[in-house]
C-alpha cells in the first residue's frame, strides 16, 4: 500500500528574531504563507522495520541525515511496532533556499506514515510531534496562514488575501549560522509593527506587500539580495523580500497572471510564478 502526498513549500511574509533562549535556540515572531511550489513524496508500506530513501536530487542525502528519515525514526517511535516504509521524494523546492523545503518533506513524511498506518494519531499529536523535527514542520503540517512564535511550535491561523508571488532562487546561499552568531553578537531590536501588520495582512494584496520584514536581509547586509528584490519591483511587484534565512526572495503580485508575466524580466535562472493558498 502507497501513498502519494504534496509537500507544499512556504514563505515568510514576515521573520523576526524576538531573543535567544538559555539552550542557544532564538524565537522568532513570524508570518508564514503556503505557496503553491511543492515537492512530491510517496511513501509505500514496506515489511522490514526500517525506511528506506529514495531521491531524483542527486545532491539530496538518502541516509539519516534526510529528514524523512527521521521523520519515519519518529513515527516509528510513537507507534511503538514494526512499520517499514520506502520513501521515494521528487523535489521541486530549491535547496538550501529559506522555501522550508526540508521541513516540509519532514511533515509530510509524518502525515502519510500516520494515514497508512490507519491514523493512529490525531492532526494536533502529529503536529506537536513534528516540531521534533524543525521549527518550520509543525507549520508544514497544518498549512494556510499562520502567526508562528517560540521557536516555531506557537501556531496560530489567520486570514490573509489572496495574492501570487515571484519566487527567485540565486545560485548563491546564505549562511543562516553566520547570522545568527551576527545577532547574538550585537542583537538587533525587535521590529515594531508585528501586531499592525497581522491585523492588515488581510485586507488585499497591497496590504500583505507593505509591511513585509526579516531580519536576515539585515543580518546578511548581502547586496546581491537587495538587487533581486529591486528587480522584482522593477519587473512589477507590489513589494519583495527574503524568506526564511534565505537565499529566495519573493516578490508579490496581485495576481498569478501578474506573476508569470514579470518572469521574463527577471535575470536570475531560478525562478516560479505560484500562488498563495
């Protein structure tokens, strides 16, 4: 028995850095939106009581290291008997990316495990399980818009407007360690407006473009994304920014027809017109 599930990918509308806890993890004030950019998983159940990993990316580790794998190792502990599975993932989602593209094959590894092995979970277990595995995947699992806090496990959905978006991948990436050390170095000041902007974000598409934020673009100070999000203005978007810790930026659109038109003005070789769902 196989199961074949959408990993969708997301964006970051808005990403702040709120402190650094005691264990060395920061919390983070977050607006996160799925877009319509996904990676394709198929999860067959197998007899041996192990996982096995499968991956059209060559540069994509099959071993422990994927978090499939350890989505499965989860699983697997919670359900507490035998469940082999044999994983086999098509990616769409740029790596190394910011696009949340490892947590979301995480989150839907988990959920296709939990639907064949008889749904011995419920949604809200599963999601608080996968937080296990990155602060993005409880997210990944529930989709739509959500204020995200902590270090990503503090979900709450909200309504935003429907728009589509430009998604730029350079072929460069941006080290998201780096950063943080730059920010434990000298801890920038939590950005005001979070609260405004929640309350706004679902007005239209221009309201959800003005007050994108992340403090990466300020961590990094790295010019090359400054250029792209210029470029997509340029080319017709509402407003740009980066997502996650990089290295894509987006920019918005009012509409995916909008969206697709502004491609061909865009130099970069990396790039999707998708909507927000």
């Amino acid at each position: 028995m196989s199961l074949t599930v959408k990993a969708y990918a997301k964006i970051n509308l808005w990403l702040d850095i709120t402190d650094r806890r005691e264990d060395g993890y920061h919390t983070l004030n977050t607006v996160m939106r799925r877009i319509d950019l996904y990676d394709g998983i198929t999860v067959t159940a197998a007899a041996s009581d192990t996982a096995v990993i499968r991956c059209d990316d060559p540069a994509v580790p099959c071993d422990g290291c994927n978090i499939a794998y350890k989505a499965w190792k989860l699983f697997r502990k919670m359900y507490g008997r035998p469940f082999g599975a044999d994983i086999d993932i098509t990616k769409h989602i740029p790596l190394e990316a910011g696009l949340g593209g490892s947590s979301t094959d995480g989150a839907a590894v988990l959920a296709a495990l939990n639907e064949l092995a008889g749904r011995p979970f419920t949604n809200e277990r599963l999601t608080a399980a996968g937080a296990e595995l990155g602060a993005d995947v409880p997210f990944c699992m529930t989709g739509g818009t959500a204020v995200c806090k902590g270090i990503g496990e503090e979900i709450h959905p909200i309504y935003c407007a429907d728009f589509a978006a430009v998604i730029v991948k350079p072929d460069f990436s941006c080290l998201t360690a780096k950063a943080y050390r730059a920010y434990d170095n000298a801890p920038l000041p939590v950005k005001a407006g979070f609260g405004d902007y929640i309350r706004t974000v679902g007005k239209n598409a221009g309201a959800a473009a003005q007050g994108l934020y992340n403090v990466f673009e300020k961590l990094y100070n790295d010019p090359r994304i400054e250029e792209i999000k210029q470029e997509l203005v340029s080319a017709g978007a509402l407003n740009s920014c980066m997502t996650g810790s990089g290295s894509a930026v987006f920019g918005i659109f009012p509409t995916l027809s909008d969206a697709q038109s502004a491609l061909g003005k865009i130099s970069c070789k990396t790039k999707f017109a998708v909507n927000a769902l």
